[in-house]
C-alpha cells in the first residue's frame, strides 16, 4: 500500500505529474468477465477529516469522464472542480462533517489501473489486452480503498449518471457497508439507445487511423479526431432542446453572415467542438471505450433473475432517488423503476423529480432545489445515523 502526494499518468502522448494519493494492491482481484487482474493500483482524492471511530465516511462515485478532483482545481483543466458546488466547507456535502473519498475508476486514466497502465507481464501499455471491466468491477475496486482505509460501513454512497450506476452496485452488493444511498439522474440498467450513442462514439474512435488497433501509445500517436468526435456526440446527450436553444439558439460564431462552407458558423457548432477538443486534452480513448462498454453492460435485474426487486430484498439501506424532468438520457421514469422495485419490497425510499431544462447535466449545475434535496436527505440520515450509534453504544434503541 502506499499513499502518495502527487502520481505520474499517462495522458494520451504526455506525461503528466498530479498531485494525490494511491493505494495498490498486490493480490489480483477477480472481475466480472471471470479472470483475475493484479496487482492494481486505485488512485483516489479524500477532502474533511475522518472521525476517531471512522463512521462519517461519504464515498463519492464520479461520472463517464469525470474523475477524483470533486472540489479542488482540476491538475490538467485548471478549472474548479466538477462538484465544487456541492463539495465543500458548509455545502450540502460539508467537508467540515464528513470525510469524504472519490477514487477513479478502474478502467480510467487518471492514476487508476486502466489501459493506458503498464502490463507487468509486458512492460507495455495494457491498451486493449486490459481486460473488459464493468461497474461491478469498479465497485469491488473502491471497496478494497474503503477497506485499506480501515473503514467498515460508510455513512453515505452518493454520484450521479455511470456514477448513480455505483451507488445502485454499492447498496446492492455491499449493503452492509452501506447507511445512505443517493443515486442521481441514473437507471437500473443502459437502454438500447444508450448502447446506440456510446457505439456511435467508440466507432469514431476506432475509426480514426491514429488508433492504430488500441497500441497508439506504442506508435507515439493520438487519435485526436476519433475520441472528440466521440465526446460531441455524447455531450449532445447530456443537454437539453431548451437548454441548447437557450444558450445558442440559431445564433453565428463570430460572423454575421452565413458561410455557405463546413466552418463553423453557428455558435453550437463552435461549442461542440471546443467540448471534443479540450476532452482530448484530458482523457484517453481506450478508457473512453472501457468505461462506455462497462455502462453498457449494467443490469441490476438480468443479476437477480430478471427482477430488479429482487436485487433489493431485505437492503437495510437508506435511499433518495434524483431526477431531473428534461434528462432524455436516463429520464425519470427510468429512475422511478428504481424507486418502484425498492417500494416492491418496502425499502426505505424517497424520490425527488427536481424540474429543470438543462438536462441530464443539470446534476453538475447549480440547480437549488437539487442542492436542497442532498442537503435534507443527508442532515436527515445523519441524525439516525449518529444518533442511533449513540442509543445503541448506550444500551438503547433499537439494533439495525
């Protein structure tokens, strides 16, 4: 195990130093798709102070490109980062409370084990010899973080979209390690029009003749065009009709008059490209397809027999359920399947449909009815939480 205070990665043709800690595992962990990969390393980012009996842990799951810098300045983009508005001193997520941990998930590019990582029995990138992993694997991954931190239940689970997906795997697999759940703008299982737009985007990516078969790396090559074509389509995914035509409309890019040419003309247009250009500049484009296929293939009902209930019989943990009235990508009534198959077994569940127009990525914007809700939902449980630790040390109470 070591924990360091700033790692090396391997970001497309560049190496790059950031600063965080890692753990690394020498037993190989057993995957999904039933082999074994090892030893593997988890990179991870841990904000507040965890208490004297380790019971205010928050792990944080992040989406399909976000990673482990939830609150602080990105090392690469220099932006804030992606859940500075909900991480923090204060905040519906109060760092000043709770000891909070996001790790990046295997498969990533980030620090965590993934493609783009030395395969010990190569001396080269894995690029695609990395074995397939899915959300599962991700979890186990995170669970063996948790452990080495010598925490043994977690005060709450929380992310939103592929991260939703973890906290959903979490409370499944792991529900005695599990109080608080709170999964966001998320489903059960991808629709096949979910499958539809991520192949679109590994098409591209494969497409591009920079690819070179996944060992790009190997050639000093970066598939630029495939992997921002990729991220346009995908971004298209997390907007809204309102909010697209809110923000740009039919409205020209530095122009007044139209071009009659394949430049840019509209504002969108220009948008979407800076999304994949910069996207480049931050992520590789075989963890785009490893984590793509991993959403893929999440299925909480096809693992219980085909009944989603079934997957939450018995769970003693607490839910809230968030969505978002214009997400088209995964819709409120996908997250009411949840919500259904929990009340199916008479879970403890509460459900909030926040109105907005921005979309899917309304999870990651300053949506107060959002922030609001988190913030109830987990004042709410912590009163049960430590509370009820306190009636128990004491003798009263009931037991969970």
């Amino acid at each position: 195990m070591t924990d360091d205070s700033s790692l090396e990665i391997q970001i497309q043709d560049k190496s790059v130093t950031i600063p965080g800690k890692k753990v690394v595992f020498d037993e190989p962990m057993p995957l999904d798709s039933g082999i074994e990969i090892g030893p593997i390393e988890v990179s991870y980012q841990t904000y507040g102070t965890l208490n004297s009996d380790k019971t205010n842990a928050i792990v944080i799951c992040h989406a399909l490109t976000g990673d482990q810098f939830v609150s602080e300045t990105h090392p690469i983009t220099e932006k804030p980062g992606w859940w500075a508005m909900m991480v923090g001193p204060g905040k519906p997520v109060d760092t000043d409370k709770y000891f909070i941990i996001c790790s990046s998930v295997i498969g990533g590019c980030m620090g965590s084990t993934g493609p783009v990582s030395i395969d010990p029995k190569t001396d080269k990138p894995y690029g695609l010899n990395f074995p397939v992993i899915t959300i599962g694997d991700m979890v186990r991954a995170q669970k063996r973080l948790v452990e080495s931190l010598g925490i043994k239940k977690l005060f709450c689970v929380i992310g939103g979209s592929m991260g939703g997906m973890q906290v959903l795997q979490w409370a499944v697999s792991y529900p005695e390690m599990v109080f608080a759940a709170i999964p966001i703008a998320t489903a059960p299982r991808h629709t096949a029009q979910n499958i539809a737009f991520h192949e679109v985007g590994r098409q591209a990516i494969m497409a591009d003749p920079n690819w070179c078969h996944g060992a790009y790396l190997e050639e000093n090559k970066v598939p630029r065009a495939g992997l921002s074509v990729a991220r346009m389509t995908a971004h298209v995914t997390y907007l809204s009709e309102p909010a697209l035509h809110r923000k740009f409309g039919r409205r020209l890019q530095d122009r007044k008059n139209l071009t009659y040419g394949f430049d840019a003309d509209f504002q969108v247009e220009s948008y979407l490209r800076h999304q994949g250009y910069t996207f480049v500049e931050r992520f590789d484009a075989n963890s785009y397809l490893y984590i793509t296929r991993a959403m893929d293939y999440f299925d909480l009902a096809e693992e219980h027999g085909g009944m989603l209930a079934n997957a939450f019989r018995d769970s003693p943990v607490r839910f809230c359920v968030i969505s978002f009235s214009s997400d088209w990508l995964f819709p409120t009534s996908a997250n009411r399947e949840i919500v259904h198959a929990l009340n199916a077994v008479a879970a403890d569940v509460s459900f909030v449909e926040v109105q907005s127009d921005a979309g899917h990525d309304a999870f990651l914007l300053n949506e107060p009815r959002f922030h609001e809700t988190i913030d109830g939902f987990i004042k709410g449980c912590a009163e049960r939480w430590f509370n009820g630790r306190n009636d128990r040390e004491s003798g009263q109470g009931s037991k969970e």
